[in-house]
C-alpha cells in the first residue's frame, strides 16, 4: 500500500511538469489520482465519496456567482478603478490594491480576486517591470487572504475539510499572521511599483470578457479539483501518519516551498491531519501559502494573472523567489522566538 501511494504522491509531483496534456487538464487529472490514492489505501466507502462530493459546493457557488457578477459589472469596475487611481497618491493606491484584494479574496474567492486584479494592472498603464512586481505581489496577497474562509480557495477548503473544523477556523488560527503579511506586501508594492508614466502603454494586452460558458466551465473544473483533493487526503492519511506526525513543524515548514512548483492545495490535502496540534497546523499552513507565490505554478491566481497578463516563468521568479525567500525567513524567525 506504502509503495502505491509513494508511486502515485510521484506522480502527483511530476506529470504535471512533463506532460503538457496533465499540465491543461489538471482538475480531472489530480480527480483520477485523489480516486486512485483512496482505493489504495483502502479507504473509500461512500461516506467518504459523499463527504469528497460535498466538500466542494460552497466554493463552487461561489466562484460561479462571482464570475457572472464580475462579467455583469466589469465595465463598471474598470471605469472606478481608474477613477480611484488619479485621485489617490499613486504608492498609496498601490499598497491598497494589495491589500485589498487579498481580504476581499476570502469573500469573491482567490480567482475572481486574481480577475480583478488583471482588470487593474491592465487599466492602470504601467511600464513592464512595474507591472510584474504588481501582480506578483498582489498574487501573494491573494494567495494568503483567500486562506482565510474555506470559500476563499481550494487549500482553504481542504483545511477545513480535513480539520473537521467550522468555517472561521482559519481566521483565529492563521489571520494575525496574514494580516500582517498582506500589510508588508502592500508596503512593499509601495516602494517598487512606478506610477504610470504618462503616453506610455501596458506590455500586456486588454483582458477579453468571459463567455457564460468559461465561467460555468471553470466552476465546474474547480469542483472535480477540491474533489479530487479531498480524495487525495484520505488516500494519503497513511503516509502523513508515518512520516508527517511528529516532525518539527519548523521543518515540515521549510518542506512546503515544495509548494512554489505544486499547488499549495494538493499538499495540504496530503500532510494535515486532524491529530495535529495548532502549531503545527500553523506551520503547515504558513510554508504552503508564503512559498505557493514563489513561481507561477504554485497558485491558482498566478497561472490566471500571469497567462492574461502574458508573464514568464522567469519574469515571476526574478521578483517572485526573493520575496518569498524573505517572507519566509522573518516568520520562520518570528515562529522561533514564538516558541522560545
């Protein structure tokens, strides 16, 4: 059984990065393998199937509700975008922006958050490099807020799921910590993006509305991932037993920048555990989300801004690696002297 779930874990970590066909239809993939992973180790039954088919309703509902809204009023919210900008001091819009948009994530869920934010980088006319470290940083923003409700995004979702907690478990476990990092990388926005230079276009082209039929599409495809997710957790709960239960959570910490390459929600399906204490589960939690914005697959709103932006790998991990490397070692040092 080891053997099996260390095969298909394997799997889990590289298709996606060699087969181009796993890489445009991870949804279904990761969905076949969290089935698979729960039949190997032996623990499917139907609670467990009507439990991984449940889970994922809320966040559904809401990123289609959000995606209609948003194609409803795009226009409008592109029209104050603008508006808002020239009337605030530039690093002041900025810093908001970031902030913002990662606790507002939590609510209209990290990719509709990522939509808006393509519709602000976009509106907003800056040179190349400006327009990069906006989207990196609100991406990290983005990628941690939504953490905070299990509607925000599929990690958060999982979390919960697994924890067998309520729905604002994540905000009294984690939500000091994120606050705080949402203010430092709306400081630094601050302090490295340029204010538009007047005459001078955005490298990126205008983002295309949606059609009804992408919206339900991706709704659809976000269902069969925190599905498959689900699936993938039970399936892995022997592992996580063996290997993951009694490590320092200051190392299960560093482990996790696995995540800048993976989908931070398909390792938090695989390591949390309800057996786990809230250090521990902070630890986890903490490392997926600060390194989950280092490159581009390690969240969903950064494949979304960085493909409708047209942002390279390069280009994200030239800002994206040092400011993840910095993040995570002020709250490494800060978890130390916390546990001193």
């Amino acid at each position: 059984m080891i053997i099996g779930l260390l095969v298909i874990f394997i799997l889990v970590l590289l298709l996606p990065f060699v087969s181009e066909y796993v890489e445009k239809n991870l949804e279904m993939f990761l969905f076949v393998m969290g089935l698979s992973a729960a039949l190997v180790s032996g623990v499917m039954n139907s609670t467990l199937f009507l439990k991984a088919a449940y889970d994922p309703v809320k966040i559904t509902v809401a990123v289609f509700i959000a995606g209609l809204l948003f194609k409803w009023f795009q226009a409008k919210l592109e029209s104050y975008i603008l508006s808002v900008s020239r009337r605030l001091p530039f690093r002041v819009f900025a810093a908001l922006t970031v902030i913002l948009l990662g606790l507002i994530s939590s609510i209209i869920t990290a990719i509709i958050a990522a939509l808006v934010l393509v519709l602000v980088v976009s509106a907003l006319r800056l040179d190349r490099e400006s327009e990069i470290r906006l989207t990196v940083l609100a991406c990290f923003s983005i990628g941690l807020g939504a953490a905070l409700t299990p509607i925000g995004e599929p990690l958060s979702t999982i979390a919960i799921s697994k924890l067998n907690e309520e729905f604002f478990f994540l905000l009294e476990l984690v939500g000091t910590q994120i606050g705080i990092a949402l203010l430092i990388f709306g400081i630094l926005a601050a302090l490295f993006v340029k204010r538009p230079v007047s005459g001078k276009s955005s490298f990126s082209k205008k983002p295309a509305g949606e059609s009804y039929e992408e919206i339900l599409v991706r709704a659809i495809k976000i269902y069969f991932f925190v599905m498959g997710l689900t699936l993938l957790g039970a399936g892995f709960e022997p592992l996580i037993n063996q290997f993951l239960i009694g490590l320092n959570p200051l190392l299960l910490y560093w482990i996790n920048m696995i995540s800048a390459v993976l989908d931070n929600a398909t390792l938090a399906a695989a390591e949390i555990s309800p057996s786990m204490d809230h250090f521990t589960v902070q630890s986890i939690l903490l490392g997926l989300l600060i390194s989950g914005g280092m490159l581009i697959p390690g969240n969903i709103p950064n494949i979304i801004a960085a493909g409708k932006l047209q942002i390279t790998s390069k280009e994200w991990a030239r800002f994206g690696v040092p400011v993840a490397l910095f993040t995570m070692v002020a709250y490494f040092i800060f978890m130390v002297i916390w546990i001193k």
